[in-house]
C-alpha cells in the first residue's frame, strides 16, 4: 500500500517566491497534519484538518502561510512571499478515523531551502 | 501538555538489547504513552503506545512503571537499522481538546555499533 505521498521531495527557492507543499494522504485516512522539522525548534505541528476541515492552525507562523484540503485525498501548503527562515523540512502526516490516538502515518518529508 | 524527559543519546552494540528511558513524573490518568522514532532522513514513524499495562508488538517493547511515571522501549535486538531518533509523548485519551496532536520534544538519539 502506498503510503503518505509529499511533493517535491527538495525545493530549492529564491526569497520573496511562491512555494506550494503537496500531500496525498493515505487512502481512507480523514485526518491530516502538516509539521514543520528545524534544527533550532525541532518538530513542530502547523495546522490540523479533520475530514476536510482545518481544526486548529495555531502553529501556523503567521499570514505568510496558507494551508488546504479541497478533499480527502490532496492538500497544499503554501508559503507566500517565502523567506530564508522558512527553510525546513515539512511534513506531512495522516491518521485513519476511531479512536484520537490512533497513531499517525508520516509522509518522506519536503525539504525546502529558501535562497 | 504533561511533559517527558528522555536522556539525549545513548549506544548500543548490534545484537544486544537497548533500554530507552522516559520519565513522565506529571503524566495524568487519562495519558497514553506513545514512542516514535524516526530514522535519518525520514519522517518520523509510530512504535508502540500504551496506558497501563506492558505492551509487546513485532518492533518493541512498553515496559510501564506501576504508578506511570516513567516507561521504557525495548528493543530485543537492535540492528544498524534501529538507529535513529526515539520520541516518548504523551497524548490524552479523551475525544476533545489537543489530544490529536503529538508534541514532539528532542527525543534519544541512538547510536547502533556494528
């Protein structure tokens, strides 16, 4: 089975640029959830959808970046303009419904170097 | 969010078993323990969670300490594979409030010698 699918894999981007994330959840799966991993602050949560619905996006940085889940199985991060700082690998991650401790299943990561 | 405290990094040889520690001293009734590990270059992966009694399943061990605040993760035999990053969290079982989300703090860095 596949399993949590990011793209692009490495992005390399000039400051002030448009990045787009892309995160195709595993099949079935009705939870989805985007983390950000830096040396300095380690892995951090961005925001969470539960069934297509952005349920909390308190680690979002700030109005720089914008997330979507137009359906089950796609969502975007998006980060505009982008700057050095943002730098990071993102993650992707996606839970099956049932219990809320369910565990989550994380996606290989796109590792995103702004210029 | 109750905290865990797990040492920085620690060895193992292949082959022998590994003991990873966590101390939750602030864990509540209604916490799950949950280990993740993640190896270089990948996301992070789950391992085993548990409330109150030891846990067994084909990748590790949850030994929990009687009054919860503390557990370990075995590995049986560790592997050049098994060396990575291993994250203790704790999560609230109840449907409400944060408990979908996983705080992940520095975790164990572990070191398999061949």
């Amino acid at each position: 089975d596949a399993g949590v699918i990011q793209s692009p894999r490495h992005e390399v981007t000039e400051m002030g640029q448009e990045v787009t994330l892309r995160c195709k959840p595993i099949s079935g799966h009705n939870s989805l959830f985007w983390y950000r991993q830096t040396m300095m602050r380690g892995l951090e949560l961005l925001i969470y959808f539960n069934n297509n619905v952005p349920i909390d996006d308190s680690g979002m940085p700030e109005d720089r970046f914008s997330a979507k889940m137009p359906n089950a199985s796609f969502s975007t991060l998006k980060i505009q303009p982008s700057e050095p700082r943002d730098s990071a690998v993102y993650f992707c991650a996606s839970s099956p419904p049932g219990a809320s401790y369910n565990e989550q299943f994380f996606g290989p990561g796109t590792r995103l170097t702004v210029l | 969010d109750a905290k865990t405290t797990q040492p920085n990094s620690m060895e193992s040889n292949e082959e022998e078993p590994v003991h990873l520690p966590c101390n939750h001293s602030t864990i509540s009734g209604t916490d799950y323990i949950h280990w993740y590990r993640q190896l270089p270059s990948q996301g992070p992966e789950y391992v085993i969670h548990g409330l109150t009694s030891n846990v067994n399943n084909r990748m590790a061990s949850l030994a929990i300490a009687e009054d919860r605040k503390s557990s370990t993760l075995i590995l049986h035999r560790a592997t050049l594979r098994d060396a990575a990053v291993y994250y203790c969290i704790l999560r609230d079982v109840h449907s409400g409030g944060s408990n979908y989300k996983l705080t992940f703090g520095k975790g164990t860095l572990l070191t398999v010698n061949p």
